[in-house]
C-alpha cells in the first residue's frame, strides 16, 4: 500500500484489521488508548431529507468530496466491502485500505463504519451515520477512534491530525450539501434559475 502502489481492494478481502476493538464505534463509550472524535449536527428535517443524506452516505459521497478516488468491492451498506480511498494523484497516489465492519441501511437510523487495514496510515475505525430523530430532527453523526500507524504519519503528527480534521470538515459539509440538494431545486421556479 502507499505511495506509487495500487492495492487491490479485491485482494484484501481478507487482510487482517490493524487494530482489536472491530466495530468499536457501535459503542457507547469507544475504546481506550486511541484518540477519539465525534461530531454530530442537524442538517434538515423529515424523512425526505434523511434518504437523501443516507443515500450520500451510501454512494461514498463524504469520501469524493475530499478529493479520494474510490474503489471498493461493493456498497459501504455491505459488511465486508473492501475500499481502497487514494489521496493524490493517479499514479502517485497514497492508497487508504478499510474494509466495513457494520452498515444499516433501513430505518430511522443509516450508515456504516469501516476499519483500517495494512498500509493505511491509522488504526481504527470512523462511521458516518444519519438519523431521523421522534422529533423529526435529521442528525448527521461521525465517530472515528485512531491512532497513528505509519512511519510517515508518526514523523509527523500535528500534520496527519490536521488532514484528519479538515477531511472531517469536509464530509460534514458534503452531508449538509446532500440534505437540501433537491430541496433547494423543488423551490426554484423551472426555466428561471430563481424561486
């Protein structure tokens, strides 16, 4: 994995996680001994506005929109798909293996979680969620727990946290962008561009 190398995500269906506490995310209080995050923030109301956030987070819709390419041996709604984001350009890339430790797709609640895999720079696991909440509230959530596991990422800490941060930014402004995507187009009169 890494730099100038294209994994394969085909061939790392079977490749072990780098790390113990698999599906950790699903917690309520995540593991000890990585550094933990979480952001949650209501991005509409009603169910029409969860199926459009949860079919964003379905389609890698966070990922693209930080640039990561995307090959993945299926959907993020499949435990098992193995995904291979790259950073970088195509034949210079670094490639960010994970593979999806639990998905939900139906319901008031929808999302996945995937964990690391060899060469990928942490060692954890992150989950996109949306719910729709009884008051009808639509609540994006991510939750990662990680540590640092390359020897490029260690030399550098404050620089991979930062990444970390500004992706995490990145993907919140996606799902914010996928909840009123049609919303904002029902409004607009046909033909004018205007309401």
């Amino acid at each position: 994995m890494g730099l100038f190398r294209a994994a394969s995500p085909e061939g790392l269906r079977d490749a072990p996680f780098t790390y113990a506490e698999v599906g950790g995310t699903r917690a309520e209080r995540m593991p000890a001994g990585y550094q933990h995050g979480e952001w949650r923030e209501v991005v509409g109301s009603g169910r029409e506005t969860l199926e459009r956030v949860a079919a964003a987070i379905l389609d890698w819709t966070p990922q693209r929109s930080v640039g990561l390419r995307v090959r993945a041996t299926g959907s993020p709604g499949e435990v098992g798909t193995v995904v291979v984001l790259t950073a970088g350009l195509p034949r210079l890339g670094y490639d960010i293996p994970c593979r999806v430790v639990w998905a939900s797709t139906t319901g008031d609640e929808r999302g996945f979680a995937y964990g690391t895999l060899p060469g990928h720079p942490e060692a954890g696991e992150e989950c996109f969620t949306v719910t729709l909440t009884p008051a009808r509230e639509v609540v994006v959530a991510l939750r990662v727990f990680s540590r640092l596991a390359t020897p490029a990422a260690r030399a550098v800490p404050p620089v991979a946290r930062f990444v970390q941060g500004l992706a995490t930014r990145r993907y919140l402004a996606s799902l914010r962008r996928a909840a009123t995507a049609d919303a904002t187009r029902s409004t607009r009169s046909p033909g004018t561009g205007r309401p």
